[in-house]
C-alpha cells in the first residue's frame, strides 16, 4: 500500500495511520537471527522494503508541503517514522554483514584445519591457505562458498598422492646414488620434493663434481709423492757423489803424503846449535824460490794423515827447510802449521814435556 497525504490548509485526506501500522508489521516479522542462507536472503529482502518505506515516507512528506504550509505534527510523525525505519535498517545491515564476515572467516579456516590434517606427516610441504581463501571469492552464498572449499581440499589431496608417487621415486634415486657417494644429498628430503627431471640433474651433477674433486685430490698426491721420490733420490745422489769425491781426495793426499815423506824431527838436544836458530839469528840470505808443489786437494783435517812437529813449550816452530810455520787455527781438530813460504810441508803442531826429551 502506497502512502497518501494531501493538503489543502488542513488535512483532508490521510491514511498515514492504516499505512503506519501496516508498516510497523514490516519491522515486527523481520528475522534478525540468521544461520541459513535463506535468512540472509530475506534479511536483504528486508533491508530493501526498509529502504522502500523511507523512500514512500520522504516522497509523501514532499507531496504534502507542496499543498499546506503548515504540517508540523504530519512532518514529525513522518520524521519519527523516517527514522525508526532507518534505524532498523542500518542496524539489520551491520548484522548481515558482520555475521557474513565471520561465516566467511568459518568456512575458511575450516577449509585450512582440514588441508592440514591432510598434510601433517607427509615429506611435502603444505599447500598455500591462499587458494583456500580464493575459492570463495564471488560466491553469494554461504552454501557456495562452503562448496567452493570443498573442491579446493578434494583437488589437494588428489595432488598429494601425486606428489607422494614423485616424492618416493626421487628419494629412491636420491638413496641409490647416495650409498655410492655419501655426503652429497645434506638436503635430500627438499630435493626429492622437486621435479623428478630436476633431481636426476642434480644427481647427476653432484656425482660428476664429487669425481672431478676427487680426481684432482689423487694428482695432487701422487704430484707430492712423485716430487718427494725425486726430492729423496736427489740427496742420496748428491750424498753419494760427495762421499766418492772424499774418497777419491783422500786416496790423492795419501798417496801426495806417501811421495814426501819427511824424516823423523830429532830431539832439539840432538840438534847442533845453528839448527835451532831463531829467524832472527838467521842471516840475511835471498833463498831461492821453493819447488812448486802439488796443489792439494781441500778436504777436512780429522782427513789428513799430517805428520806431527814436536818441540818444548815457548819455542819457536820452525819446518826442515829452516824456515818458521804459519799457523792456522781449525775448530775441533787442534792446530795446523803450514811452511807457506818454503817447502809447504803441513805439520800437525803438538807439545812436548819435559819427561819425553829425557
């Protein structure tokens, strides 16, 4: 029934009252209590006729000032009804859509706590909530949206068997190279996750890496040993080229030692007097230029059989030619006098006691 107001100065047709009670009915049977899908929709259809009576009140109210100049009581009867019609109305739509939001957020945190149960104990990994929360996008109503989850969770655990198939067949590639090469698979369970072609890739190429390292870790060591071998055939070569070398320097001086033979040195009380002539006794005589000799070979002292200068303490060491040694000190083998300037004969220098010239 559609409202009806005229006037003319004063009220002379009105059904406001019929059509405020026929109104009020509007509100009586509306349902606030929503749990179906058809209490949504009629809750919407609620909303509407709510929206459609303040629309009839507000065209009314304008029909009449058009006819009176003053209506204060209709407007305010109208006012009140305007805003107790828009009060339900808002209040009715925050409710619908409050309860819609948290049968939303239900269905779908349903939707993910069962895709979980599915999941949980299984090597691959959880899929993405999102697609849980996409499936019920555009859907009207509730009953869609709980049928759009379904489907997602269906096509899941249809892809986890999939998953499952490919995850055992690469772990058994995974295992099979493995107890050829330990060590190489530290991350075998997230391989075998991926695509079989993959991880035959990786297989593949980790095995090849494991024998290039290999192989240049043996070169390396047979490189050393090799280096080492020659290293030690080396010093044993040199050590036997210096031991024929001292060899064949000894058998020189021998022999060189056997040619110039000297004679036993006489006690200096066997001597006549002008032998034991100091240098500064000696005349001043041009001596001829000694014979050359043989240029020995240098080798060390403990090797030379030297003959051996007696004389007493604080005398002077003269050689046979007459002339004064030279003396040249060596480290741990005592002291060796060489005539340099005569004969160059070498003498091993010891003093004699007392008790031996007796």
């Amino acid at each position: 029934m559609a409202l009806v107001i005229r006037i003319t100065g004063e009220i002379t047709e009105s059904n406001f009252s019929e059509y405020e009670v026929m109104t009020q009915k509007i509100i009586d049977r509306i349902n606030t209590d929503l749990v179906t899908d058809q209490d949504f929709a009629n809750a919407k259809e609620d909303i509407k006729a709510c929206k459609d009576v303040e629309n009839q009140l507000t065209q009314a109210q304008q029909d009449a000032t058009i006819s009176m100049e003053d209506v204060s009581k209709m407007f305010t009867s109208i006012a009140k009804s305007q805003d107790k019609f828009r009060k339900t109305r808002l209040d009715l739509a925050s409710k619908v859509k409050a309860e819609e939001t948290k049968r939303k957020n239900q269905i779908v945190d349903d939707g993910i706590a069962r895709l979980k149960r599915i999941f949980t104990g299984n090597p691959v990994g959880m899929p993405d909530n999102d697609q849980v929360r996409a499936a019920i996008k555009g859907k009207r109503s509730l009953a869609k949206m709980e049928e759009a989850v379904d489907a997602v969770i269906d096509e899941q655990e249809a892809a986890l068997a999939v998953l499952l198939e490919t995850f055992n067949t690469n772990l058994a590639l995974i295992n099979a190279s493995e107890a050829q090469y330990p060590g190489l698979y530290p991350d075998k369970n997230t391989l075998a996750s991926s695509a079989t072609e993959l991880v035959e890739s990786k297989i593949e190429s980790r095995v090849n890496s494991f024998k290039l390292a290999e192989k240049e870790k043996a070169e390396k060591a047979e490189a050393e040993r090799k280096a080492e071998e020659e290293a030690d055939a080396k010093e044993a070569a040199e050590a036997e080229v210096k031991a024929a070398q001292e060899a064949e320097a000894e058998q020189v001086f021998e022999e060189s030692v056997a040619e110039t033979e000297t004679p036993a040195i006489p006690k200096p009380s066997e001597l006549p007097a002008a032998e034991l002539q100091t240098p500064s006794d000696l005349p001043e005589t041009d001596f001829p230029s000694p014979p050359s000799m043989p240029e020995l070979p240098s080798i060390p002292v403990s090797m030379a059989p030297l003959k051996q200068a007696v004389a007493q303490k604080g005398e002077t060491w003269h050689c046979l030619c007459g002339l004064p040694l030279d003396t040249v000190e060596i480290d741990g083998f005592g002291t060796i006098r060489t005539c340099y300037a005569g004969c160059g004969r070498n003498w091993q220098i010891r003093e004699i006691s007392d008790s031996e010239l007796m």
